[in-house]
C-alpha cells in the first residue's frame, strides 16, 4: 500500500492551500480550447486546467486530478468525464469534510 | 435506477444516509446475484452494509466497510485475533472502495492483479479468474476505469493486499461522492472509545458531521472538538489533549482516560503523546488518577 502521492478533494476556495501539491476536483465545463479547458467549481469560482489530451468530447462535469499551480488553476494529470448528471452541491460538501475534521481520513 | 440523480444525493447534512444506502448500494452490490454467476464463495459470507447500529453493536462485523486507502493503512493489526486489520474497535475484513484501476496485469491466466488509486493512497488488489464471472466482470475494466469494488482484505509477511470479489466500474459519478460521503458516515457513528457501550445510534445524518452528537450513554468522543481547523494546519498536541480531555463525557469518568485511548482517538501515536502529557501534568493542566496511565483535566 501506498499513501505517498494523495491527491486532496479541493473546490475553488480550498484550491489556493495546495499550490503546487497534487489535488483533484470537478469542475462544470465552461469552454475549451487546445491544451485548456475552462470550468466552474463547485463553489462558483473559475478554474482553468491546462494539460495535453483532455477527453473528447467533454461532459458538462469533468473530474481534474493534477497538481495546483495558482489559486485559480490546475495542471491536469487525470482527466474523467464525470457525466451531465452530477450533483456539484455534494461534491463541494465533500470538499468542506474532507479537509476538515475528517482530513485524516484522506491526505 | 437513478432516473433523478440530483435528488437522489440531497447531503446538505440533512438527508438520512440510509437513503441513499438504498438507492446506491442495494442496486449495486447484491451479494445474492453477485456470488450466484461465478459460484465462488468467499470464505467470509459478506453482506451488504447494513444499519450502522447493528454494525457498531457487533465488533466482529462481517459486512462490507466503505473506507479509503489511507484509513486502511492508518489501522493496526488486531493482536491475537483471527488475523484482521481493526479500525475504531471494529475488526473488519471487507471493504468497499471507489477508486481508479492503474496496472492492470493478465499475466497470469489464472488472476488478474492491479492496484486501486482512490485519491487517498493506491493498494494492491487481485482477483481470481478461475470463474468465467469472474473474468468477464474483469475485462470491463481497464486502467483508468473508476470502479467500486469489494474485497477481502489480506495481509501477509507485512504486506497488505485486497483479494476482490467485486469490480464495478461507476456509471453515475455520483456514486464517488457518496462513497467517500459514506466512509465519513461510518467512521463518525463509529468512532466511540473502546470501553463505551454503544447505544443507539442515530440512523440520520442530520446532525453535522462536526460535533456529531449521537445518543449514545456518553455523548461521543470526537478528536477534534471546537474550533475548526482553518487550514492553518494541525492544532498542538498540547491543545488536541487538553480539547479531548476538556470534553463533558470524559470529565464525567472518575478513572480518567488512558493514554491508550487518547492515542487511539487523538490519532497520536503514544510516544509522541508521552512527553507532552508529562509536560501537561508539570504544568498542573492535567493529573494522573488511579495509575500512571490514566489523566483528567484539571477543572479549576
């Protein structure tokens, strides 16, 4: 087992804790372009992930695992289609969790 | 089927978990149909996961945990029992994780290994594909495939591993949210301190997951207790005693609480903890009770 390289949950506001650590979230797809895709987090603010081969073509939810570069983007390891039917409320619930009292339980 | 699933996940901490139980985890795993295509039979009858009042209840629980890789390799062995691995007092063997499939190997014709990244740590995980079930559920998955699968947990020369009996990939993602939704819920009904009797405990999440305040004899021992951690890091270790000690449940306990069991709950291994309690107790914050190992916080 191996718990060295943990990606943590992040939404827009938690991203800027893990500038250049390995985090993932989901993201609404706003727009794309060649090598980025723009998103809205699941608490309302943009994030931008750069990165060679997104899927194509993209679900309006897309899940981003890769390493914070700013407070606003991510530079994209992972990429997963995470559908049209996605509940980002929960998600960013999780969020709140996972880096608060249950933080142990994840990174 | 999840005709509506923006309705079926309405977590805003206030929706009862057994809910959505029903509407993932019975359509998803039923141990009936899972085990009568392949004929095989884990050693170990697993059920679906249940009520957590009966889970709580029954220390040897045999039905599945959902529970990330780092939890899995934050729990210690259980000495002189059957050998299985034991988080919060429950000993367990089958887990239940949401991750993504990395390595997958055929080599051999008669399993199929691979590990499981869930975001929280990767372990290693095998399944035997003597059963054409078997097999078949195993060639529809492939690296980066997000799957929910259940196991049986090994551990050898040191080594722990994941026999599985159950790979799924995840068609609603939705299902990964609650995944790791439903490890908090299970971690936070079960988190009691070892000598407690478990009472009744709520079935409903709609208590907050911070504070958690079940109906227990005692009100539980949560870790942490007031101030939420900013993001400025952990609290001291000073503090973090102090908090647990400070707690009504544990001044109410004449004996006090052994160092055993703050290093369980606190998440602290005892040696770390030795030298600052003993720094506590020089500066007259806490005192030792019936032995050496026991402390309460001094009320003044």
């Amino acid at each position: 087992m191996d718990t060295s390289s943990p990606s943590a949950f992040v939404n827009g506001a938690l991203l800027r804790r893990y500038i250049g650590q390995k985090v993932r979230t989901v993201i609404q797809v706003i727009g794309s372009d060649t090598g980025s895709v723009v998103g809205k987090s699941t608490d309302d603010l943009q994030i931008v992930v750069r990165g060679s081969s997104p899927p194509n073509p993209l679900t309006t939810y897309l899940e981003v695992i890769g390493i914070a570069e700013s407070d606003n983007s991510i530079r994209a390891e992972t990429w997963t289609n995470f559908g049209n039917s996605f509940d980002p409320q929960n998600f960013n619930e999780l969020c709140k969790l996972a880096n608060g009292e249950f933080k142990h339980m994840f990174i | 089927t999840y005709s509506n699933p923006k309705s079926l996940l309405k977590i805003s901490l206030g929706f009862p978990i057994r809910e959505l139980q029903k509407m993932f985890s019975s359509s998803q795993f039923e141990p009936n149909s899972a085990f009568s295509g392949g004929g095989f039979m884990s050693s170990q009858p697993s059920q679906a996961y249940e009520s957590s009042s009966s889970a709580a209840k029954n220390r040897e629980f045999q039905g599945l945990v959902p529970v990330t890789v780092k939890q899995i390799t934050e729990c210690f062995q259980s000495g002189g029992e059957k050998s299985g691995l034991v988080i919060n007092g429950i000993s367990l063997t089958n887990v239940s994780l949401v991750g993504l499939v990395c390595d997958k190997d055929v080599s051999k014709v008669t399993e199929v290994r691979f590990t499981l990244d869930d975001g929280t740590g990767r372990i290693d995980c095998k399944r035997w594909v003597n059963e054409t079930f078997d097999a078949r559920e195993m060639e529809s998955v492939s690296d980066g495939t997000y799957v929910r699968l259940n196991g049986h947990l090994k551990t050898f020369q040191g080594k722990t591993q994941l026999l599985v009996f159950s790979v799924r990939p995840i068609m609603d993602f939705n299902q990964v949210t609650f995944h790791y939704i439903e490890c908090i819920h299970f971690y936070s009904q079960n988190s009691e301190s070892k000598g407690q009797q478990v009472g009744d405990v709520t079935q409903s999440v709609s208590t907050t997951f911070q504070g958690g305040s079940n109906t227990n004899q005692a009100a539980p021992l949560n870790p942490v207790v007031s101030s939420q951690n900013d993001g400025n890091g952990r609290k001291n270790i000073d503090d973090m005693i102090l908090d647990y000690l400070k707690q009504p449940a544990c001044t109410a306990r004449q004996q006090g609480i052994h160092i055993d069991e703050i290093a369980q709950q606190l998440k602290i291994p005892k040696n770390k903890l030795e030298s600052v309690i003993q720094s506590l107790e020089g500066d007259g914050l806490i005192y030792s009770t019936i032995d050496e190992y026991h402390f309460k916080h001094v009320e003044l």
